[in-house]
C-alpha cells in the first residue's frame, strides 16, 4: 500500500486532496491539527506516534523528527541493500509528502508578534522531511504548494504514479521554498544583532508579475517585490487604468517616487529614463505641475509624472495635452479620471502611502563576479550647513538653495540643478566633467538664468565652473565642498558677489 505523510499548516484544499487519495488506495499518516481536521472530515488517518512509536514531545517541537519517518522517505528504491535495512528495522515507505511551513513569513510581518512568537514560528522538522522527500525525489512526490494537488491527483488518475519530470519540478519547488524560509530567518536574526553586512548575504524576494521584456525587447524580466514593508512604493500600488506597466516604466517610475520623497509640500516630478526632466513645488499642486512642466517642455514627452497630491480636474487636462506614459498619485478625482482614462495606453497608478519615507532597505548593483551593497542614500542637508561666502542668502534664496540640492541628489553624477522659485529650470547630468554638466544646464535653461541658483551633487574641484555661473547670472551655489581648492572658488564667489553654501554632504549617484 502507497503511503502520503501529511501535515500542513495552510490547510486549503487539503481535505479534497487527501480523500481523493484514499479513493485511490492510500494509506494516510498525519499529526496535530491536520489530523483533527481530516478525521472531522470523515477521512481515516494514521496519526505520526503510531508510525514512530512515539509521542510528540516538547509540545510538539519533535514528532516526525524519527528513522521511521525519514527512514521511509530516503531510502533508495533500487538499492538492494536499503530495502534490507528498512525490512530488518520495520521502517515503511513514505511514497508523497505533503507539507507547508509554520507562518514564519506573517509572523515577523506582525508587529505585535514578539520575539517567543517569532521563534516558536520557526519550523525544524516540516523542512527536514521536504527536504528529505526532495533529495529523493527520484521516489518520493513532495508537496508544498496546494496549487500543485490537481497535478499530482491528475497523474495518480492516470497512471497510478507521478512523472519523474513532475516529482523534479516538486523538488525543485521544495528548495527554493526553504531557501525563502531560511533566508527570512537568518535576516531577522541578522537585524537583532544590527549585522547590516553579514559574511554571508541572502535577500528574500517575491515574484510580483513576469514583464513582458526588460530594458530592450529582447531582455527577459520579471518584478519582484520586498519582503519588508512596501507601502508607498509601485510594489504596493494599484493600477487603475492603462496597459502592463513594462521594465522601463517601473524603472523610470521608481526613480520618480524617490524623488517626489524628498518633499512634503505640494510637489510634481517629471522623470525620463530614470532622471528628472523637470521638478516644481508649489503651495498649490496645479502651480506645481506647471513648474515642472515647463523646465523642460520636450523631454516629458513619453515620461513619467508624479504627483504627492490628489491629480485633479485641472492638472489631468493639462496631462492629456500630452503624451505621458505613467501618473503616479495618492489619488484621482472622478472628474480627472474622466478626461484621462480616455487614453487607452497611459498607466494610473494609485500609491495611497506616497509621502511615506522611512525605507530600511539597500541600494544593490551587480557587477561582474558579485554585487556592491550600499545602505540607501537617505540622508539629507544637515542643520550645520555652512554659508562660505561673505554675502548671505535671504530667505527666498535659501529655500531654493535647499530645493534645488534636493533634486540634485537624484539626478546622475557628474550632476547639476539650475532651480529659481522653487523650480527646476535647468539640468546638467551624466557628465564626466563638472563644467560640461554646469554649461549643459545653463543652455537648458536658457533666459531664466538670471537670479538663479545651482546645486552640485560633488565639490567644484576648480574655479572655472564658477566664472561660466557669474557670467549666466546665477547668484547662489550649493554643494558639498570639500575640495583642496575650496579658497579658490570661495575666491572666485565673492569676486563676483555670488552666495555660497557648504552642505558637507555629498550625493554622487553612478
């Protein structure tokens, strides 16, 4: 008689599963509440102690944890010698396991779980028998995911057995599941002891959707969302209009959200490619949106917007004047939906918790032969910042100091941020040479360079860059300072009466 040892914790579907089995003929062992739920069910169950010829212990800490479980799961079937030992011990097979793991995952999740919760969530002997049924998969079917009974039942129908292709592919399933488990275990424990940087590293991820391709058509791709808190971010959002969002747009989208985060008030961030293409802030969100709008008239074209306030009436008929990819906002008004969702291809995408900041997560870049792992760029100006130059900025001109560093932060090194009003005007980025990223915005800029100001995502390491600066009309500079030749340009600031602040931060984004 085909035995199948059952015992899981995420009991849908199991009772069809298991009568459907005994309708074939086999015999069923289980444990604990999946016993007690299929014997309620009528369905006639071995419990675990009468095939180990022991008692659960420990309040059920040791129960399967016994030769005569693990005995009837790894023997080899074509080994002579192994079906020798098993027959002399008395030790059964095991033919199918089906099992799923203690909520370790919804636990920590939990923020009223504590730490006994946490680790009484750890499951010891439910990964020790997959991972046995696994190894010998060459014999034995393994379960871990209910939406694989129809599979199992279906061949069993057929063919009074599983496939070796099926019992592989089960396998294969098995380890990536305890992988998962295992690696949200060690990062907890990690996260006690504030080990950032372990020896050694694993990240637990889940598969948000297949893409349809990657940056070019012919990428393959896939989104995979975080394990940790993910509100505020696209992982958490909800498309309400539009076509897939693709590689690019969830790229390009992200790079928008990070920006938008650094403001609190009423804010619009136009992004290509994963850069600004114009950035405004405002006391009202429609004055915001212009802002933005007009930096840079051409290059939203295709882009991205997003919005920390509600897109209204008014900003969505702006919008529809032109060609956007993705809208990104806490919210849609009816009416602002109405004129948009004519537009079969643009994306909606409500992000309720947009403003939301506090991510404890990494900045990951692969190179080849391994990874960089860096903390994220979180930090931002310092109460300390220092005013170097003998002219000092009112309050209007400090404002858009801190606005326009703001936005530089995000833009690529070498980078640039022309900003006047609380508005971006012109950006310079991607450079290799600071001068080309500072006469880049200037030109894009064109005749609002007057009374303008800059940030600098690293130190002028010369005074040329300042001289073009006087010379376009803007009057104030932020950056981080720090260069051997800070005198020279301090110099060279006051010989043209401009304003210059020192951050002692910089933002180098490669």
């Amino acid at each position: 008689m085909k035995r199948a040892l059952i015992s899981v914790y995420d009991k849908e579907g199991i009772v069809e599963f298991a009568s459907s089995l005994k309708k074939l003929g086999w015999e069923i062992i289980s444990t604990g509440g999946t016993k007690k739920l299929l014997s309620k069910s009528d369905i006639d169950v071995l419990e675990v102690q009468d095939i180990t010829k022991f008692p659960e212990i420990l309040d059920g800490r040791v129960k399967t944890l016994n030769p005569y479980i693990h005995g009837g799961l790894l023997f080899k079937r074509e080994n002579k010698e192994h079906i020798e030992t098993i027959e002399e011990m008395g030790i059964e097979s095991i033919d199918i396991v089906v099992n799923n793991l203690y909520p370790f995952e919804e636990t920590i999740k939990n923020t009223d779980a504590s730490h006994e919760d946490i680790i009484e969530n750890i499951d010891i002997g439910g990964p020790s028998m997959i991972r046995a049924a696994a190894k010998n998969y060459k014999d034995v079917t393994v379960i871990v995911d209910p939406k694989d009974y129809n599979l199992v039942l279906q061949e069993l129908n057929n063919n009074n057995e599983t496939s070796l292709s099926t019992r592989r592919y089960l396998a294969r399933k098995v380890f990536n599941y305890t992988s998962y488990y295992d690696t949200l275990i060690s990062n907890y424990f990690n996260k006690l002891e504030d080990l950032k940087f372990p020896q050694n590293i694993t990240f637990c991820y889940k598969s948000k959707k297949d893409l349809r391709y990657g940056e070019n058509p012919h990428q393959n791709a896939a989104f995979y969302e975080e394990i940790n808190e993910t509100k505020g971010t696209l992982a958490n959002g909800n498309q309400i209009h539009g076509k897939e969002l693709s590689f690019n747009n969830i790229n390009d989208s992200n790079g928008a959200l990070k920006i938008l985060k650094e403001f609190d008030e009423p804010t619009i961030v136009g992004v290509k490619h994963a850069n600004p293409s114009g950035i405004g802030s405002s006391e009202k969100i429609e004055d915001a949106y212009v802002k933005a709008y007009e930096c840079d008239t051409k290059s939203i074209f295709g882009g991205i917007i997003a919005s920390n306030r509600e897109i209204n009436k008014e900003i969505a008929e702006k919008i529809n004047e032109i060609f956007i990819e993705v809208v990104l906002a806490p919210s849609f008004s009816n009416e602002s939906l109405d004129i948009l969702t004519k537009k079969k291809n643009i994306r909606l995408i409500e992000i309720k918790d947009i403003m939301k900041k506090n991510y404890n997560e990494f900045d990951i870049k692969k190179v080849l032969g391994g990874i960089l792992i860096q903390e994220k760029d979180n930090k931002l100006l310092l109460d300390d910042i220092q005013i170097v130059s003998k002219r000092k900025p009112n309050e209007q001109e400090l404002e858009d100091l801190l606005f326009a560093f703001k936005s530089a932060k995000h833009i690529n090194s070498n980078g640039v941020v022309i900003a006047k009003n609380k508005a971006t005007i012109g950006i310079g980025l991607g450079e290799v040479n600071r001068v080309w990223a500072v006469e880049n915005a200037i030109n894009r800029a064109k005749n609002k360079v007057s009374g303008s100001v800059i940030a600098s995502d690293g130190f002028f390491p010369f005074r040329d860059s300042i001289e073009i600066l006087a010379k376009a009309g803007v009057k104030a500079i932020i950056q981080p300072g720090g260069s051997m030749r800070d005198e020279e340009v301090i110099e060279e600031v006051n010989k043209n009466n401009m304003i210059m602040v020192f951050t002692g931060i910089r933002h180098f984004k490669h």
